[in-house]
C-alpha cells in the first residue's frame, strides 16, 4: 500500500484552513473510492466572509507593502506657467557649473605654449574638463554638478591650470560663495555664461578669461543628464559611460511566415535513387526545416509553414537551401536562394500572398561578398511574408505590457499616460566589497511597452536616490509594468572579471495598470524579493510613486470589450510550440540589440525582466498554483456545502425561506435570471467594502516561497540539461514519479466517470442499457402529460426533504452509476 501526504496551512487573523489529504493507493479500493476521497478533500476547504481572493495568511511586516507620503510635486511653478514633468518625485539640489571657454591665456615661459584644462573643486569633491594640446582660447562646453546634500564648503572654486609632465601650472581662477549664486528651475530661461576675470590666490587679476555659467537647479535641468555628477567622482574614466541614465527602444519585431510550397527540377547528385527532400531555412541565428518530402521525385511537395522573427532594418538575408539526405547524418545541397526582406510583402490580414518562383542556384551571393560562380540548377516555390497583424510576443503571456499588433497601421489611439517616479531604495544589501567595506551600486530598469528607461547608478551606497520620472504612452490597461533594481559589476574594474561581469539582479515589482485608479498618485514602498537556492531573501525596497491618466473614460472601457490580442492571432492562430519557439526568438534579438547600445543593456538584464526560464519545472510553482485552484473552487464548495446545510434542515428557518424562495421561482419562472444577476449586483456592491487599496505586489505566501524545501528550491535552480549528481537526480526523479502516479489515477477516475455517462446508451451493459431506455421513455411520457411546474416542484420538494425522510444508503441512480462499465477493463 502506497502512502501519499499533501498538507497545505492557508490561514489569516480569523481562521486556519488545513487541508490534510490521505490518498491510500490499495488494490483492494476502488477508483469510485478513491475519487470520493479526492471530491471530499476538496470540500473540505472553506472560505472565508470576505471578496473572493487568494485565501492566505498576512504577510510578514518586512514582505510586505508599505505606503508612503514623499513630498512630491515640490517642482511644481505658478498657475501662469506649466508645471515641472518632475512631479512624480522629490526635489533634489544640485550646484551647475557650465564651463564654456576660455580667452587669452598666458603661454608657459618654458614650453612657449599652454595645454590648459579647468579643474572645479567643491570640498572634497574634484572634477576636471578634458585639456588641449597648445591652445590658448580653448573650448570646453561641459557640465559639472555638485549634489547639496554632499556638499562641505561654502566656496566654488573654479581654477584653470596648464598640463604638465611633472606638475601642472597654475594659471588663475574665479571664486564663488555658494550664497550668492542664483537658483534656477525649469521652465525658466537657461542662465547665460559670464566672462570671469582670472585671478590669482590673493584676489589679483591675472591675464585670460574664463567663460562660465554657474547656478542652483534640480534633477529636472536640461542640463542635468550631460552633467559629470560628484556621486559619480570615485568612478574611473572607463566606467563613466556605465553610469548614465538611459532611454532604449527595443526593434521592431516581424513575423515571417515561409510557406514552401514546391520545388522543380531538381538535380540530385545520384541519379539511381530516389531523393529524400528537405527545405532548410536560416534568418540570422534561427534555423528551421521542413519535413521529408513525401513524393520522393525530382518535384518534391510539402506546402509547410516555417515561422521566423525578424527585426528592422533587416540586415540579415533569409537564405534557403534545398537538401537531400543521402545517408545518416550526411546530406547533399542541391540549391539555394538568398532573399533580402525588404523587398518580401507585408501582410496586415490573412488575405492570400501571391507565391513566387525562386531560382535556386549552388552558390548564394550574400551583399558585400566577392561575387562567386552562379549555376542555375532548378527552382523552389513559395510564399514569403512578413506578418504586421500579429503581436510578437516576447514577455511573459501574464505579465505583457504592450498588445499592439506589429503593424503601425492597425494601432488604436492611446488611451491614456502612464507615470512613474523612481524616488529611492532603503536598506539595500551590499552585494560586493570595495576597499574593504561591503557597498552596492545600484540602478533601475522599468520596461513598459518597447520603451526602457535606465536610471544613473549610485555608487557607494545602499540607500541610493534617483528621483527620476518617466511617461509611457498607454495603449491598453491590461498590461503590466516591470521594474527592477540592480547592482552596477562594470564599474572599478569589473569588465576584467573572468568570464565577464554580471550586473546582479537585487528584485523587481510588477504592477499591473488594470488594478490602478486613474488620477491618483500612488506612493508605495515596494519590498524586492529575490529566491535564492537557500529561501526567498529580501534584499531592500524600492521607492515609487506611479500615476495612470485615462485620456478618454470611453476608449479604455471600450478596451475591456475587444479580444486581448490582435485579431490575427484568433483567426490564422499559431501553435503553442510556435509560439514558444518565437518567444525564445524574439527575446535573443532583443537581447543582443539592446547589448549594442551605449551604455549597454546587457543580456541578463533583459532576460531577467522579460522572465526568462519561467515555464521551467518548479515543485514550488506546482504547489502554488494547486493552492490557487483550491482557492477559485472554494466558492464552489462553499455553495456545495451551503445548500447541503439546507437539505439536511441544519436551520431550519433558512430552509423554509429556501422552500417559498423556490416555489415563487418555480410558478414565475420570468424572475429567475433578473432575480440571479440581482444578487450579483447586490454582492458586487457589498464587497465593495473590502475594495483594495494598494496595488498588488509579490507574495511569499501565494508563491510558497516562505516555506519551500531547501531540496525543491535547489532543483528549480539546477541547470537545464541538469548539471547535478546521479544520486540526486535519481530521487528526485522517483519523487517526481510517485506524484505523476497519484495526478495519473486522479485523472484515470475522472476518465471513468465520463466512461459511465457514455456506456448509458452503448450497449456494453445490455441489461443496464434496458433500464435507461425504457426509463428515458416512461420520462418522456410522464413529463409529456405533467405541466413543468408540478415537475419541479416535486423535484425541488424531494431534494429538500427533511432529513427523517432520508436513508443513509446511496440513492438508487448513483447506484445504477456506480455499477456502469468503464473502459478500465480494457487497459493494460
């Protein structure tokens, strides 16, 4: 006898649910046992007086969704002019020193020349302008900013010096009291640069002049994202570029759709056999092929889609070949054609591409090759297309924030805005070690639509403030946004890691728009999990203030009647292996396009927001998303168990208002479905009350990451293939076949039930199927001659018996069910 135990806790301030289910695998039970079992386990879970939602516990405080009131809005300006973008987010002070150029700067007495550069010094704080070789009325034009917050002094100091091998020269300089400089906030004017006379360390005037413009302004300066910042002074030269904020697109993403037709003509090297044809297909790293043609001649068919993603501007050539198998592993080209996809159609609908005949040659001609010998040899037709109707899907199906299909023609007009604040994090965990101490380097990523924002890294610090606020346009608002928090690993060095360095992922929040009133500001601090193969860890939170603006109340309730995806999908669907396959697809070129970008957005950061590996097996996901069905079909079973209450006169004041309830129901048959949708309202109305609050955020309890197996943990982080030893591949294998066993005969005792139904009217039970016809026929007689009502109401009154007219035996159909035949006799 097998032993099988499932304990699930789920449970909140008032009540505790525990689901203990015994499943006892003995040759001596039948299925019709063991699927009772499983049918009462299920009723055995109750739900509780509240909206119908995920049953479980509150999380921990440290878990959970923290409100919060920043001081947002301060960038706001009078009524007479439009108000600051950075709404979203806090003011941050920064000092703006613009140098411009210089005039007139003296030569060295020694060289005859000067290489002059401009060094401005803010206490501690030192930046440098580039320096030119032997000229003395130099051009700068850059930025330098000084965070209030970091600043020591009350004096800018703004020198002016002359390179040397040795030590650089003095050459003058200009001081300000930082008391004295003026403030400055968009929209206002940029402030014009002065000329400065140049002067020594005792106040004289020297010869040369230095043009700056030096005032107070905040992060939403135009200045702002060209600016050397002095949080970023401990960063080496080469890691500068790693640091800025960043806006990406990601390409615009085709389907091709291949259809190959026919080929003619063929020329097989061996002419005493017949050829075994195939069509291999290549688009940059995508390979396909069809199958083994079935007319084994010169003329081969196969009339077979092969799907690619393709990415503008097409730079890469779809490239056909033709090819025989002549034996294991080894087969013979017999042609091939090269098409550019610029020149391919368009198809916004399924209307039909007209085919083509392509000459198929023994040697391709790729653009910017030596052009080589070309022998026509025969010819292949198909119909080649790039499909605009489709969505290329490269998220998650659960968590995709843009819907439109490829095609620009077939957008619908926005809906609304979607604006997010990046304000800060608290409480980071150092996730490397610079001189001795453990720190963090962090930045932002939020992708939403084919838009992506990077904000600038914070170094040295694990309470980093962005403040930086960003606007999507919003198309549809069932979509999500996603955005992550990680660790900088290219700067100090850390190109020269072997292997290449890895930006660390710290967490991510999703926020779906759905679940977002619109024109309110939503202010949370957001905890960021991440799962580690020794638990789920939080590794700090993160700070947003997110607002969703409906530009037309209509167009967005009008969105919630149209089909999730464009119509393409539903009317020429692709399979879910397809789509699969074109996920992968499309997630490399995105991957390896934003990985071209500068500053780059490196491939694991793409992965890790796009949910790269989320279909993998995960005996946690398992246990989650059975904890969620059990959770939808509490309803169900609360009705069961409500109306069983009923039949058993458990209130009997209850079940007398059932009897007139039903009787008004039965005799005014019109009232029923008013009477139903009514009852929704009025419970839709009800839970109003619990409407919530917050938007959603990761749960460790629905995810069952609070208490997960260290084992179960460490098998969803094993590699794929797997990389672990043979032992524990073993038991886990044997685990996971003891569980597909008991899920097998689960399903083996659904599949009889239906069986049961079939065999009514089958005749494999001759003597049972005798009952059911002539009982179906003395129905049909009865119910010809007996008005609805009186059947109803002695139906409805026979079910609402009281309990002393009940016997503890089963009821004489289930009995006759019981006893059909099924197909279990015929399996192995």
């Amino acid at each position: 006898m097998h032993f099988f135990w499932i304990d699930f806790k789920i449970s909140d301030s008032k009540l505790v649910y525990k689901l203990s289910h015994y499943i006892l695998y003995n040759k001596r039970r039948s299925p019709t046992f063991r699927f009772a079992t499983f049918k009462a386990t299920f009723s055995s879970l109750r739900m509780m007086n509240k909206p119908p939602q995920m049953a479980s516990r509150p999380p921990p405080d440290d878990f959970s969704l923290k409100e919060t009131k920043p001081a947002l809005g301060v960038g706001k300006t009078t009524a007479d002019k439009l108000a600051s973008t950075y709404d979203l987010v806090e003011q941050m002070l920064y000092l703006y020193v613009r140098v411009v150029k210089a005039r007139d700067l003296p030569a060295s007495d020694i060289t005859g020349s000067c290489d002059p550069y401009v060094e401005i010094r803010m206490g501690n704080y030192k930046g440098t302008t580039r320096h030119f070789d032997k000229k003395t009325n130099p051009e700068w034009n850059q930025v330098f900013s000084f965070s209030k917050d970091r600043i020591q002094s009350t004096m800018l100091e703004v020198t002016v010096k002359d390179k040397d091998v040795l030590k650089d020269d003095f050459i003058g300089g200009v001081l300000f009291d930082l008391n004295e400089i003026p403030k400055r906030v968009p929209p206002d004017s940029p402030l014009a640069p002065q000329w400065y006379k140049l002067t020594d360390r005792k106040g004289d005037k020297l010869k040369g002049e230095l043009m700056l413009a030096v005032w107070w302004g905040t992060q939403a300066d135009e200045a702002f994202p060209e600016a050397w910042h002095s949080d970023a002074a401990s960063v080496g030269a080469g890691g500068l570029a790693n640091i800025k904020s960043k806006v990406y697109l990601s390409p615009k993403l085709w389907y091709l759709r291949v259809n190959v037709i026919e080929a003619q003509d063929l020329i097989p090297n061996d002419k005493t056999r017949f050829p075994e044809v195939y069509v291999k297909a290549i688009l940059g790293n995508q390979a396909l092929r069809t199958r083994v043609s079935v007319s084994k001649t010169i003329n081969p068919l196969w009339n077979e889609d092969l799907m690619f993603v393709a990415s503008e501007p097409f730079e890469e050539p779809l490239i056909l070949s033709v090819e025989d198998r002549v034996g294991p592993n080894k087969d013979e080209v017999l042609g091939r054609c090269a098409i550019p996809l610029q020149y391919v159609d368009r198809r916004l609908d399924h209307r039909m591409i007209n085919s083509k005949w392509f000459n198929l040659e023994k040697h391709v001609v790729i653009e910017g090759e030596k052009k080589k010998e070309v022998k026509f040899a025969s010819r292949i037709h198909m119909r080649v297309c790039l499909e605009g109707g489709y969505h290329v899907l490269d998220e998650s199906t659960h968590y995709s924030s843009d819907l439109r299909p490829t095609a620009k023609q077939l957008w619908k007009n926005s809906i609304g805005l979607l604006e997010v604040g990046i304000l800060s994090a608290n409480g980071l965990s150092p996730m490397k070690t610079k001189d001795g101490r453990a720190t963090t380097d962090a930045y932002c990523v939020a992708k939403y639509g084919t838009k992506w924002v990077r904000t600038r890294t914070i170094t040295d610090s694990v309470t980093p403030k962005w403040n930086e606020q960003y606007t999507w346009e919003v198309f549809d608002p069932c979509t999500v946004i996603t955005i992550g928090v990680f660790d900088n690993c290219h700067l100090q060095g850390g190109d020269d890691k072997p292997g290449g360095a890895h930006d660390s992922r710290i967490g991510k929040v999703r926020i779906r728009l759905s679940t977002l009133e619109t024109d309110r500001v939503y202010t949370h601090s957001y905890p960021l999990l991440v799962l580690h193969p020794t638990g789920v860890k939080k590794m700090g939170e993160v700070h947003l203030a997110v607002r969703f603006t409906c530009s037309s109340l209509m167009n967005m309730m009008h969105m919630y009647s149209q089909p999730l995806l464009p119509k393409m999908h539903y009317i020429h669907p692709l399979t879910i292996s397809q789509l699969d396959s074109l996920r992968h697809q499309a997630i490399q070129i995105v991957s390896m396009r934003l990985g071209r970008a500068e500053p780059p957005l490196r491939k694991e950061i793409v992965e890790y927001m796009l949910d790269v590996g989320s279909h993998m097996w995960s005996m946690r996901r398992s246990k989650a998303n059975f904890l969620r069905i059990m959770s939808v079909l509490g309803g169900l079973l609360s009705i069961g168990k409500w109306f069983d209450q009923i039949c058993n006169w458990k209130n009997p004041i209850t079940t007398v208002l059932i009897h007139i309830l039903f009787l008004i129901l039965v005799l005014y048959p019109e009232l029923i479905l008013p009477t139903i949708f009514l009852y929704l309202f009025l419970i839709g109305i009800w839970y109003y009350r619990w409407k919530p609050r917050n938007p959603p955020h990761m749960d460790t309890r629905i995810s069952c990451a609070d208490n997960a197996h260290p084992d179960e943990l460490d098998e969803e982080f094993d590699t794929f293939p797997t990389s672990r030893p043979p032992d524990l591949i073993r038991m886990r294998y044997d685990r996971l076949r003891s569980i597909a066993g008991r899920m097998q005969t689960v399903v083996g005792d659904l599949a009889t039930q239906g069986e049961r139904f079939q065999s009514l009217i089958s005749w494999r039970d001759p003597r049972a199927t005798s009952l059911f016809v002539m009982f179906c026929l003395l129905a049909a007689v009865i119910l010809y001659v007996t008005p609805f009502q009186v059947v109803a109401i002695i139906t409805g009154l026979y079910v609402l018996r009281h309990p002393r007219f009940r016997r503890k035996l089963p009821s004489v159909p289930l009995s006759f069910f019981r006893r059909l035949p099924a197909r279990t006799d015929c399996m192995l």
